[in-house]
C-alpha cells in the first residue's frame, strides 16, 4: 500500500534503487502452468538497456535476471514468482558532490521532503532504473496476456517534435518487425533518421528531448475492464503516468476529442462489428474487442549538462550542471516500460473478467 | 474490487443504476471529529445538477442526499458512512424503444458482452448518473481536504474548440467567485458567451460538444503521493479518466513537454522554492507544495439526435436517433465531479502520508 | 480499509449504527445473472430476528430489506448490489444516562480511546444489530455459493456449558430440518429443553450465557483457499473471529490436536478418497473436497442487569445496571451471522479460484 | 491477492519454496528513519532454525539474510525492503520416491487439486521453510512495533498434552530471559524436562507431538484495531491461523467463555482502569491497552516415521513411510513464527490507527 505494488489479481511488487544491490520484482497471482524460462524474461530486460541510438547512456548494466521461485520443471506454479536483478556497474562518486543537492526535474527535493531522508545515489528509488522490476514482470505478463490472445507493441510516435509520417502507421506484414528492429522503436525510417540528428545535436548542446509513444494492443477481447473506477483506461492512464518521465495519456483521439462533434466522434456499428475506431478499443470502461490504443507525452531527462539553478537541503542557492551517465531521450528506452505497464494492466483485468465475467 | 471502489485509506464504494430506485456512496475511513451536514453534501450536488447553460438536460432530479450514518452529534464518527439519493425523475419509457440496440458511443455494446446482460434503462451504470456518488462522496472529501489547508478547483478551458483567453487563468482575488458563478465554471465571460452561442448553435443541429476542464490544487503540501506506482500523478490520471467523457489527462505542461528541451522544463529552484511550475506541483509522483495543475479533455456526448448507424443484439443493423432528455456538453456539470475526483485522490493520499510519511 | 469492507473478489461493505436511521451493505463483485429477490435476503434476515426462545430480547425490528440496486429484471447485473434496512425500534433513551459511561464488556471505552468521541446510543456501530449488514449479504452469498454446488449450515454445540449429545451430529435426512427448526438451532431436543432452562434461570438472575456454534460446510470442491497467508482456515478464523461475541475459533479437531500424535491427527487416504476427516476440509489451507468443519467459542452477552463496576469518561468510578432490551444468550441469533461469515469466506474464494485455480 | 501478502499499510509479500534458490521477503510500508542491521534480521532467523531440543531436524540451513533495498546509511528510506535468503543445504533426493504421493496431513493432494501441479520436493510453498519470510519480515516490524512502545514474546503452554505450571505464568524480572533462553522456549523448567523426554520417546515411536503457544503483547496502547471486520481479534485470529500447524486460536480466556457467565466475564473497571483481564485486551475488536493475550493449538508436524495408508496421483493406493529430516514437534520453532504473525498485525495496526485515529 506504500505505492510499489500493481494489480489485484495479477499482482506485482516491485523493489530496489539505483545503486542499491539489487533490483526485482514478486509477482503474485500468475497462474500455474504457464511455460516460463529465464531467457523470455532476460529477453525484454535488455530491450530496455541502452541501445546503439544516439539517445542512450553509457551505463552499461548486464542485467542479468534470476528466477528465484514459483517456476518448477518450467511451469509457473500458482506461487509468487521472485525476480531479482543484481547491480554491477553503479558507480555512486559521480553523485558525491551532489548528495545534498537537489536537481531540477528529478524527485530529490519530493523525496527529501516526503521521507525526511533520501538515498541522493543516482535517483535512489525515483531512479528511471526501477523500470527494472516493471519490465521484467511484464514479461511474465506478457506470457499471460499472449495465452489469451492479445499483443501489445510500442512504438515512436515523435521526438523532440520530429513526428513519424501518418503512413508509417499502416501497418504491412513487417511492420511490426520494422519497429523492433529500429533503434528508436520507430516505424518511420526517414522520421528515425531525422530524430537521430536532432539527438546528436542536442547531445552536443548539453540539453535533453521528449517525445511521444504510442502503445497497440491488438487481438483484446471484449469484456475486460470494471465499472466506474476500475475502467480500462482509467487503469491504463494510471499504469503510464506512473512511469517517470510521463506528463499526458491519451485514449483513441485523446485530446482530439474535445473540439470535434458527437457525430464525429462516435464511433458507428454495422454487422461487421465497428466501422471505425475513435474510442481506442474502450466504451464506458470496457474493451469493445477492437484494438486499444493510447499514447504518452514524455518529458525531457531532465539531467542536463547545462548549468542549472537550484538549492540544497539548507536552502543555500547552487548552481549545478549534472554529470553522470545519462539517456539524451527517454526514448527509446521507455518503449519497453510503456509496453510492460500495459501488460499489467491486461494480465490483471484478464483474471479479473475470469474471476466476475459471464 | 468489481472496480466500484476508490482509495486505499479515504476508501469510497458507490453504487447505482440510471434508473434504479436510487444511488448512493458508502465511505469507509473518514477520519472522526470532521463537522458535517447532510447541507454541505447538498451544495456539492446541486453544483452538478443542469444549470441554466445551454449545455443542459431537463432532467429535472431533485437529488436529496440523507446521510445514513458515520455522523452523530454534526460529527464524524470514524465509522463508514453512507450517502443516499433517491431517483425520482428516472423516465424509462423514453428507453424501451432502444432495449436490444447498442447506442454509439455508449458502453451498450461492452456492458452486454462483459455481463451476458444489462440494464438497459438510461445505460444503467454506465449512466452519468453513476456520478451522483462520486460527488456525494466528494464533498465529505472536501471537508478532510480541507482541514489539510487544500482548496481544489475546477474550471472550463474550452468548449468545442472555443478557448478561454491565457489572461482568464490570472488569478485576482474575484476569479475564483467569478468561475463559481459562471453557469459554465469557466473565467473568461467573453469566451463563456462564444461558447454558448456555439452549444445554441450545435443543439439545433442534434449534434453535441466537447470541450477541456482544468483543475486546480491550492495549499497542497509537499510530500502526497507514494513511489512507483501510486504516483500523486499517476492517480489523478486514473481518477479523472475514471470519468466516462474523459479521453485524455494532462498534468503540468502535459502534452506540450514532448517536444521541449530538459533546460525548458525542468523548473529550477532558488531560495525562495521553485522558480516556475512545468511539473504541475508533482516531481517523481511526489508533490513539491505548488499548486496542482491538470487537465481533462472531454468527448461530445454520445447521445446525439442524429441517425446513427448501429446494431442491436441480434447482430442486425439498425439506424437510431437517441431520444431522452441528454446534454449538449458533459461541461458544465462534469466540473463538480472532476473535482470530486480530484478531492478523493487528495483525502487518500492525505491519509497514507499521515501513516507513512516523516 | 477502515476495517468495514470485507473479501477480495466477492467485496462487502458494511455501515449503519444501531440506532442511526438505518444499517446496510454494498457488495461489489457479485457475479451476473444470478436470480436474486429480496424475499431470500428478507429470510435470512428474519432468521437473525428474535426467536421465542428465552435467549432473546424484546426489540422489535422488523429488517424490513430493499434491494437499492444491482438486480434488473430479477438478476443481478454484475454491478454493485446496494441493501438497505431501516431501524425503527432503536429508543435511545434506554442509553441516556449511560451515555458517559463506559460498559463493561463492551467497546464504549475502546471507540472512545480510539476515535476520541462516539455514538452512545446502544453501542452504535459496536452494535449487535451490525450483523443486520452481515446477514444481509450473506444471503447474496448463498446464492453463489449454492450455485457452486455448496451449503453452509450452522448449529449450536453448547450453551452455558450444556452441550449436545454425540449422536445428535449424525446426520440422518431430517437433521437439517430438525436444527432449522429448533427455536436454538440445536440438533439435540433435550439438550435444547435443558438450555432453555437455563437460560430462563439466568435471565432470571440477571445474568447471562455464552455457548459453541459449530458450522459445516457440504459439497466444498477441493482446490479453495490460497497459500500461506490467505488460506482457506485463515479466512475463516478472521471471519468468524470478526464477529463481536467469539473469543476463540476452531477448525476440524481444533485445540484437541495439541496433545494428540501425528499418526492419530493425519488423515488417510485409500482409493475412495479421505478415510477420516480430523484436519476438518482444510490441508495447507487448501479445500480438500470434504466437508468443511469450524467452531466458534461465544462469551457470554456483557449487558447484565446485575450491578457492574466502571468509570466514566471523566474517569469517576461507576456502579451501573445496563437496562435495554438484550438478549440473555448470543445463540441462536448469531447462529445465521455465522452462517453468513463463512458464506462471505467461501463466496470470495470461489470467484479467486475462478481467477487463479487450474 | 494470490495470498502471499499480509497487511494494508505495513505490507508484506513473502516467496520462495522449501528446494527452491532462495526465500524471501519484500515489505511495502516500512516508515522511513528507522535503525535497521542485517544483524537484527539474522537474530530473529537463528532464533527460527533447529535448536538443540529433542523436537527439532537436522537439516542445517544456515538462512543467512541479505537486505537489498530499502535500507540506506543504516537506515530505512520508505521504500520497499526485500529480504533474501538462500537455500543451501536442500537436498530433494529424499523427495523423489514421494514425487507421485500425497503425504497424509500435508498439501500435496490440495495444492495438486488446486494448481494441476505442484513443486513436490519437500512440499514447495506449503513447507515450513516458507516462515523464513515471515520471521525476516517480522524482524522489521519489531522495530516499528518497538518503536511505539510494543513487546512481543511468545512461549510455550503445552506439549504432548505437558502443559506448564499456572506458576510459570508469574513473570518476574527474569521471566523473559528464562523463556528466551530455553531451548523450548518453554517458562517452567520442571516442564521443560518432561516435554523433551516425551519428544525423545515419540522420536523413538517414529510420532510426533503438538503443542499450545501462548503469544503476549506488552505496552499495547487502547485503540488499535479497526471496526466490525478488521478487528485486532480477528487480524490475529488470520495471521495465526495462517501458520501451517494451527487449528485453533483464542484469545483472552478463549473457548473457556463459553461455559462462563456474563458476570464472571466482564472486567470491570476502575479509577486505575481494567480490574482484570478476561478478554485478552481486546473489547469490540479494539486494544484497550492492556497486555494482549492469545494462544495457539498446533497440530502435530504430519511428517511421521511410522507407514502410512495413502494414494498417488493415479488414485492408486500407496503405504508410506516419511523420510528426510523432519521435526518432532513443531514448537520450539514456531515460536518466533507467531511472535512474527502478531508483530506483523501490530505493525499494520499502528500504521492504520496513525492515518485513521484520533
């Protein structure tokens, strides 16, 4: 109840900071019986380590996962399934000077008030590398969330305001595989190569980008997500803005939809089912087994290595530049994180429609 | 947890049906010793009944609240206390003719394939009605909110495209009135008539609008919010999209910090605290003691008096117009219960700080 | 969370004080397409009633029962299932001088510490009449449970140490019937003329009784209850130790296996399935498949009409009679809330093993 | 939800199987700033492992702890504490001629039921290795418990049917250190000495013995516990009927009420408070602020020399005889499991009554 835990019935804990010893995550609720090996799971951890992008990082962690217990002879048990992620290349010196300061953007001063004390080593909890435990525990959802059918793909939509083409949308037999194989996630060749650019450039200017995401579950069947508060998007908007460095969700149109009319936005049903798709796959709450789609607004990292202006914790005003080894773009190794919330969020509301559905 | 339920401390259960005999909220964990009067729950229901706009419905419910128990001698007694509203307006005849068709945009379709069958009548649960709970159970919010020295408000940014000026958003020591008796909570009295001229314009076309709500959060300590996943952020975006028109959530800058810089958006600090407010008042899902800033973007309501094409149970195509007594735009009545929203993330996350905070 | 709310899956919230204008429960997550009518609940409602036995007191509610939402058309929707139950008997003046004073045996001084104020008026939500809400949704329960194949009967064992005879446990195919209709829900005629006259002599000496409740459970499938902390004995011991009046709970052979060896406690099995049943249904905390056996140990009712020495809230020592209108002996009427507790119990674990099981 | 987590603001969720890598613990909710050393961890789990009494295995795990997170500069932070410990002295070959064969007495045949499947070396989750998370967890809770003011200390009543000297229950100044120090955690010496030569002469039989723990909590201050379902009786009731070998709790005088009068039972007070203490230090659920009070009965351990009738999972029909390295008796090293049990209760209750209380 302290914030580190996700789901009802699929129900993840994740823990670790850092520059702690360790990182992982205890997954409760994942059904027996599922295949499960250490490399499906070692698989989706490093889509998460820094790519050959312009974007990345030099911390260069193996992440190496061990399964710790609730998979026996290869199969999930119906007991808690233990992650756990050790820690190799932490070097806490670089934050040394830093330990009383608190950098612009990041959750040093919130912490330090919340708690009245802080782990100030590279972020502590509030680290972008507790995306660690979320994305290997998606991956056992992911495992969960395929058995039932459905996919859930990530994608580029735009960074630092270089948007992918409309086109690059329509989506071709090897479109999927054009994705997983950019270095940004992105679908878009030209629009990647121009994102590049602008991420060197940037790079060399000590500043950081943003950029938007895009998150595609396909093969969801009608019927999940609960009445009221529960509601899909409503679980799928918390899922993502729980991740750092994201400052809007959006659902089908998102915010198109405040300045168009009913009749657009509507989405018709002839005997073929629904004729478009506004609504991103959810009415009232509930998928209507049309894809789901939503995007996140991602900030920029805000470790810059531009002078900043801040204070520390007397109050006496600093001017920082934060060193340390640090993504240019949270893209694109966010992708991974966007699309293991999701997961989450499936896995939980598929056993939930098991446990109250028809 | 059939997704009826709010809030881990401040925990609020509603229930209820369009055209039900009533609806209602039952609050467990309200702190003893808060003054309360079934009036104060009053106020806040009224605020979301029609107004004189020309957004609104003539579905004229009266909405008495009688509180059930949980106060004894004007007071908070730590135990639950339930809310009661009696529906006595409720119409179904205007319903009978759409009892086998799903009503575009509305959750017909979902609610029929997660249960195997529904209330038909005024969408049941899934009725905007649901939101007389939600509001209820606000308004004893607002009073624990309130004890913490927090003042939340929302207000109207837009209306089928029609924006408030950027100088509406300065706030004098009016503004606040000036918004609360603007029949659509909106701060800008020129826009405010362009937009009913619009609402004017589009119910003569049987069509309907949507538009964006802000809220804001005033005397917000620093310190609410939990890691992880219980961000401050992460649920204000799963309250405010709980609500049925919501389609995207915004905190900060939202959208808008994609395609910035890290120099632009991270909000330095000086002696006498932070410079500016990007963030919205929430660094790391923690606030910082700013104001909270978010927005809601709001999708036209589904019932038009158009023909649309659908299908009814059977699979067979059917072209409808949705009669009943319906609003152009969920704005204004959607305000009040955007705050309510907001003001139940506050109460929780209130109390959690209290148990776990320094 | 503040303790009113109970189950997972299968989620009831009780409120209401004995002698506020009503009591209630909401149930969140009952399954849809259930037949449901208020004529089963008012049933179960009227069992809790007084009996003519001499245990009973004079209070003449009549739980008149209104189902407020969730059931259309005679089947519950999937959506939350809101009863209410007026009080109309509550004659609080019987507790105006009491009203500082705390009463041996009851929770007047515990709420007091705790909340720092409290409804004196017949114990308020420490009430007795509580179980209204209880009863109320066990009857929901019921109808989940025996759609599962499974029956819930519970009966007296003993009261004020007079227990039953051995034989009476054996159940023939009128032995329901028989504990159905005894006034003390007691297998055993004779025993039950014996208590009767014990009861009448204590009631007669101003004092009063407690007694043993046994509950059995037929038709319980194998494979409910969940490892380690939510076991099937775990929740139940919580539910029925929840009940005001239990001071100690027992399943199968309970306390008597402390001086007993392994080899007379372990349960064999041969081809027919188990061949004793000392565990009472429950291995690990898992059904086995048989019947489901627990007891509960009942104190005697504290509101004694002899003199009791106490304080005040000023601290000043008391000498008080409580007056009222109480019953001499908890049983028979907490026989129906036992009843309903582990109805609530299994309910939950029966949608948790729809979700989680094989 | 899957039933490997304990508590709503002090959370725990325990993992790990008796043969697997490792076991462990995370614990959400820990309040930030308090004192914690791997050392304190590993005090409580030695006090856990086989001791040199006649009741007690040879397996010799060493359960060495090591934090992972959530400790910083000696200190907790407010994030999680993950807790690991590994397996290093599991030898599953004594399992594998049991692979096929539900144990009498153990889960194997429930979990089987349940799941499909099972990790059958030496029970998997459902082992008692399993409280090695528990113990772990309660460690950290004794400090927050400490911290307000709490001791926790349980003993053994009984064994084999030997039951200590009413005597024994006098505590004098060296009463805890004379339980702390005996090898059967046992108050009266005299006793002592019978039960190890019956647990000797049960060895010998190839049997094993129960036993009654009895667990008191010191320095409880009144108002801890929450309304009608989450009573402090029944959250202990839970927690200890959650270990394994427990068939019945009480508390106070426990099933003794039930033979008693109202007047016999009551305690009345006062101008020094409480006169005695039959109710255990609970009223209505709530602490009064007397020593809390409860006990335990433990099933013999099922794991007997001698051969027992049972059925593999082809139904056919088996003669057994349990190998490997079990205990006689499960107390002493349930002890400190229940000490843990309560600690963990009275930890999530000081949390729940910090947010919720007066």
């Amino acid at each position: 109840m302290a914030g580190n835990r996700w789901g009802t019935l699929f129900c993840v804990t994740t823990w670790g900071e850092s520059h702690g010893p360790a990182l992982g995550a205890v997954i409760d609720g994942c059904p027996a019986g599922i295949r499960l090996t250490p490399e499906e799971i070692q698989r989706e951890l490093d889509r998460r380590r820094p790519s050959t992008s312009a974007a990345s990082t030099s911390r260069a962690e193996k992440d190496r996962v061990e399964i710790l217990s609730g998979v026996f002879e290869g199969q999930t048990t119906g007991t808690p399934i233990a992650l756990l992620v050790r820690n190799t290349d932490a070097r806490s010196e670089h934050y040394d000077e830093l330990r009383n300061v608190f950098r612009p953007g990041h959750g040093d001063y919130t912490y330090w008030k919340k708690y009245g004390l802080r782990d100030w080593r590279g972020g502590g909890r509030a680290s972008g590398r507790e995306t660690v435990g979320r994305v290997a525990a998606g991956a056992v959802a992911r495992k969960v969330v395929r058995a039932a059918g459905m996919e859930v793909i990530a994608y580029t939509r735009s960074i630092g305001g270089i948007g992918i083409s409309p086109d690059a949308l329509t989506r071709d037999q090897h479109w999927e595989k054009r994705v997983r194989e950019s270095p940004l996630y992105c679908p878009d060749p030209q629009a990647a190569s121009a994102m590049e650019e602008r991420l060197a450039a940037v790079r060399k200017e000590g500043d950081t980008l943003g950029g938007v995401v895009e998150i595609l579950v396909r093969g969801c069947p009608a019927g999940l997500g609960e009445p009221v508060f529960d509601k899909m998007d409503a679980d799928l908007a918390k899922a993502l803005m729980s991740i750092g460095t994201v400052k809007a969700v959006e659902v089908g149109e998102g915010c198109a939809v405040a300045s168009k009319n009913g009749s657009e936005i509507n989405d018709p049903m002839d005997a073929a089912g629904f004729v478009k798709n506004s609504a991103g796959g959810i009415l009232a709450g509930i998928t209507t087994g049309q894809d789901l789609v939503c995007r996140v607004y991602c900030k920029p990292i805000p470790s810059i290595a531009l002078p900043q202006q801040t204070v520390d914790e007397s109050g006496r005003e600093r001017s920082i530049r934060v060193g340390g080894r640090h993504d240019i773009c949270v893209i694109p190794r966010i992708v991974p994180v966007c699309e293991a919330m999701v997961l989450l969020v499936l896995a939980d509301h598929w056993l939930r429609q098991k446990a109250g559905g028809r």
